[in-house]
C-alpha cells in the first residue's frame, strides 16, 4: 500500500499537468473588413441576444436556402473523434488539439463576432446575399404579425464592412453603388449612424456618397421621406458597414418590433371597424323590422277613438 504523501503528490502532479487546460481562454474572432452579414442591436441582454439571432436566422435561413449541409471540416472532425477510442493518453491528447483545429477553420453559416461596442451585435453570413434573408424576415413578421424575438430590436443586413476611412469608404461604396444605382434611376436617401467614433464626420461622407450616386445614373433623386433604396452607413470604432436596402424605410427600419406592434394594431383596426359595420348594419335591420311590424288591435281602437274625436 503506498503511503499518502506519494498519493498526494501525484494528485498534485496531475493537477498541475492539466492546470492550463482549465484557465484556457476561448478565442474570440471580431469584426474584420471584408465580411458581411447582419448589425444586430439589443436591449442590454446581449447573450440572450445572440442566441435569438441564431434561432431566427437559422429558421429563416432554412426556410429560404434549405438547412446546411455538413461540411468537410465536420466530417474530418468526426474521423477524429471515432479513431481516438482505444489510444494512449498523448494521441488523445494530439487528436483534441487537431478536433479544435479543425472546429476554428471550419466556416458556418452564421456566427457571431465581437464589435467592441455595447448592444451592437454583428453577425457574420457565409451567404452571398445577407439582402435577401432580411428581406424574407421583414415580410414574414410583416405579414404574420409575429417577430420570434424578445431582445433583438433591429437586424440591418450589411454588404461590405470595411476601414472607417474616408478612402476606403468611397472605394467600398462604389462598388456597391455599380450594382444598386448604375442601371435604373430611382429615389435614394443616406442614413448615417456612428458608435465610438468621432473621425468620420456625418456631413462629408453624406455629401461624397451623394455625389457618387449622382454620378451612377443623373436621373438619381434624393427623397429623405420615401426612398425606395436607402444606403445605410453604420461606424463602429474603426470600421465603416455598408448596405442598400430597398424599402428600408416601410420596413420600419428594419426594426422587427415595431413591425409587429404595426402588424398587430393594422389588425386590430381592421377588427373594429368589421365590428362596427356589423353594428351599424344590426341596427339598420332592426330599424326595418320595426317599421314593418303590424299594427296590434289596440293601437288600431287608439287610432280610430282619435280619429272620432278629430272629427267631433
């Protein structure tokens, strides 16, 4: 039988060899120029947040593209996991590292990255068109009246993400610009946000992006009341999200709360007005019924006891 000291010394051995294991810190990825995806703002509970981001995208995102496929890095992570059974602690070892190798490369379909910004969320798309899933969104909670969410207020798809600076700002821009103004003259306005920065100023960047539009196509018209395409310009810290949005301001701004409220009062008024037609017309029936009713023998005695004294 060993005696406890050389027990507790290989306690403590063990410990100390799986001791940084436990104090390891997750790797969290941020918002980088290039990427594209959805600016998500909340109402302070952010993680709640990011998990109802998850679920209406997800959802939606099946809807519309059908669900994800697996991809190579998960089935290559699955050959892992099923080949380390029987190895010695060191292989084990090895094939975890590997597992999470494997897991930080792979490419989902949505996942969150830090903004450096507070109720500001980003969520970044693999999907080609983040304009095409925001616009399904927006016109199912339009029409069903439902928003599936309680922390998230506003979920803005964005095209481009890049430097908050003013050159790559307009080269950014023009690009987007080529595809959304170049062919059709229509009406524009420019929203303009900023978070944490103070070096782009609202005025010249506005009066840039115009004249850029302007240029696309000269029949290109400001409308700040009913833009049927706004260019939305969100800054956070050191980098500038850009997006066209069609019908951006019909949609509430894409804030999906208050396309609810606006579904659910449209229905609510829509049900009483029917309510009042339908009082409207009982009373009307009831008026005709009465003036169709019989005369009973007393009222006719009553009429002709007048009727004689008229004549008297």
């Amino acid at each position: 039988m060993e005696p406890a000291t050389k027990k507790s010394k290989m306690v403590n051995n063990k410990f100390k060899h799986n001791k940084k294991k436990y104090f390891q810190q997750s790797k969290k990825q941020f918002l980088q120029a290039g990427q594209r995806g959805f600016l998500v703002t909340c109402n302070m509970n952010e993680k709640a947040c990011v998990r109802e981001c998850y679920n209406l995208l997800n959802h939606y995102a099946d809807e519309l593209y059908g669900p994800e496929a697996a991809s190579k890095q998960d089935t290559d992570a699955d050959a892992v996991k099923d080949g380390g059974g029987d190895a010695d602690s060191d292989d084990v070892d090895a094939a975890v590292a590997k597992c999470r190798e494997i897991f930080e490369k792979r490419k989902l379909r949505f996942q969150n990255v830090d903004t450096g910004t507070t109720n500001c969320i980003f969520i970044r798309t693999q999907l080609e068109d983040p304009l095409a899933l925001g616009k399904h969104i927006v016109e199912d909670i339009t029409t069903t009246g439902k928003a599936m969410s309680r922390f998230v207020l506003r979920m803005v798809p964005i095209e481009a993400v890049c430097r908050s600076n003013m050159p790559d700002i307009i080269n950014t821009a023009g690009a987007l610009f080529d595809k959304h103004f170049l062919k059709e003259p229509t009406t524009y306005g420019i929203i303009f946000n900023h978070r944490f920065n103070n070096q782009i100023k609202r005025d010249p960047i506005i009066k840039e992006l115009a004249e850029m539009v302007n240029s696309k196509n000269i029949g290109n018209k400001v409308d700040l009341q009913n833009a049927k395409k706004s260019i939305v310009v969100e800054v956070l810290r050191g980098f500038c999200l850009l997006s066209v949005i069609d019908n951006y301001l019909e949609f509430k701004r894409y804030n999906l709360s208050e396309l609810a409220n606006a579904n659910g009062q449209k229905t609510n008024a829509e049900g009483e007005a029917k309510s009042n037609e339908s009082d409207e017309q009982k009373e009307d029936k009831e008026s005709e019924a009465q003036d169709d009713e019989p005369e009973t023998p007393a009222e006719n005695s009553t009429k002709s006891n007048e009727s004689v004294v008229a004549a008297k």
